[in-house]
C-alpha cells in the first residue's frame, strides 16, 4: 500500500486517502461514494491501530519523527523536543528558536 506524508501535518496517510486522517487536511479530490468509502476505511484502520511503528511512506523512505510533534526529523529542526517544529509558535526572546525559522523573534 503506497503511503503519502500529509502536507499540513506531516501524518502518514494512504495515497489513495481524500483527507488527511490526522488534521482533515483534503489530500486529493474524491467523488462523494469514494469519499465515504475511504472515510469509512480509515475509521476502520484508526480503530484497529495498535501503536506499532509508523508505517513508510511511498519509496521506501521510512517516516522519522523522534519527538513525535507529526514533524519528520529532515524538517525539525530539533528532533529530541515536541515543543519545538516548523510553523510553532515562538516565543519572543526566550532563546529558543521553536519554529525552526533560525533566530527566536523578538
């Protein structure tokens, strides 16, 4: 099964998935039978997932996220804390660079 990284979240969801099953995110257009079926589908995965590992996305490239914010540890840039990742809010002059921009705003 072809797995996709969400480009909102950064979840792992199915290629063939209309909306991202972590953030609701619309991942591709889908008529309204197939949007249903696939809803129903991942509801049904949701509900038998068990915590194993993360499944891998398409190529063979496993998903990595250390501190587990839904940030692959290529685009976080400190991969060991969940408070810190692309896009979080920052603190002004905390000296902690949390949304991975390169300087912590002041």
């Amino acid at each position: 099964m072809a797995m996709v990284s969400c480009p909102g979240c950064r979840a792992v969801a199915n290629a063939e998935a209309c909306v991202c099953p972590e953030c609701g995110l619309k991942l591709r257009s889908c008529s309204s039978k197939v949007a249903r079926t696939a809803s129903a589908m991942m509801l049904g995965l949701a509900l038998g997932c068990d915590g194993g590992p993360q499944p891998e996305p398409a190529y063979g490239i496993p998903f990595v996220d250390d501190d587990g914010d839904g940030y692959e540890s290529d685009v976080d840039c400190d991969d060991t804390d969940a408070n810190i990742y692309p896009e979080a809010d920052e603190t002004p002059g905390d000296g902690v660079d949390s949304n991975c921009d390169g300087e912590d705003d002041t």
